[in-house]
C-alpha cells in the first residue's frame, strides 16, 4: 500500500449520521421524564454543542433542546455568531428556538419530523422563509422522521397511560 502525506480527504457525514447522534440527545430527554427532543449543532464535521429538553426537570421554560445546543455551541467557538454551523434537531422548532435560531446566524437546520401544535418551520409558521429578517437559515424536515415520531408517540403514550393510572389509584 503507498504512503502518502496527505491523507485521503473524509467524506462528509450524511445528515443521517447526525440526525442519529440527535436522537440519541432526545433519548436522554426521555429518560428524565422530558419530551424527548435532542438537538446538536456540527461545524467542519465536529460536534460543538448538544443538548435535549430540560423544561420539567429545571422547571425553565426556556430549557430547549436547541436553546440549550446553541448556547454550549457559542460557548466553544466563544462568538454568538454559528456561521458555517448546522443544526440537527429531533423535533421541529417552535416559535422561541427559531427565533434564537435565527439571531445566531445557523446556516442550516436539519429537522427529523414537524410538529403541528409548535412548529414555527413548516408547520405553524414559515419564520425561516420570511426575508424581512436578516438572516434566512435553510432548512430541511424528514430526516429519520419515522424514528423521531415513533419515539414521541410512544412517550405521551406512556405519559397518558401514567396519568389515566395515577387517576385510578385516587
């Protein structure tokens, strides 16, 4: 085999190798009783920031999957500004997470399955479309939309089942 200083360029992850890694951020999520959506956001290949749903258990309103990704992800490249940074998120963002989307220059967001009681995307809303803000992120939905749906179904299954009990047992 011929050596070579210069290695074989690596090709790309696809969006599926991420959107897993995402998946994996909302399965934490449930473990802690959180709606289980995961986010992490990927610059030059590497992940730079992660984070799953932490509402209930912090009893913060803002403790969004994405909110929390952005924030760890400024933190390490120590600028507000995630240009050339991609998101992938489990669940489609809602009002609150596009717009700190949008603030923090995100140049792409890779959603697993809409949501349409929330969504500010594709669903509810269309907020990364309108030009009249300054910066458009692209934006993607689908990408393992089967996993992310069937892993938030089962949860509020669960969640309404516990809840049917609990009312049994009082």
């Amino acid at each position: 085999m011929p050596k070579t200083s210069n290695p074989r360029p690596q090709k790309p992850k696809e969006p599926e190798h991420w959107m897993r890694l995402a998946l994996k951020e909302a399965q934490k999520a449930k473990t802690k009783g959180e709606v289980p959506v995961g986010a992490i956001i990927v610059k030059d290949g590497k992940i730079i920031g992660r984070g799953f749903n932490l509402r209930e258990s912090k009893n913060n309103p803002i403790l969004h999957a994405e909110l929390i990704a952005i924030q760890k992800a400024a933190l390490k490249l120590k600028s507000w500004r995630l240009v050339d940074c991609d998101l992938y998120v489990s669940l489609e963002p809602c009002l609150m997470c596009s717009g700190a989307i949008i603030q923090s220059r995100l140049r792409q967001v890779y959603i697993a399955t809409e949501d349409p009681k929330a969504g500010a995307c594709c669903s509810l809303y269309h907020v990364f479309d309108d030009k009249r803000f300054n910066h458009q992120p692209k934006w993607e939905t689908g990408i393992l939309k089967e996993e992310s749906s069937l892993l938030l179904k089962t949860f509020f299954k669960d969640l309404r089942s516990r809840k049917k009990q609990k009312k049994k047992i009082e």
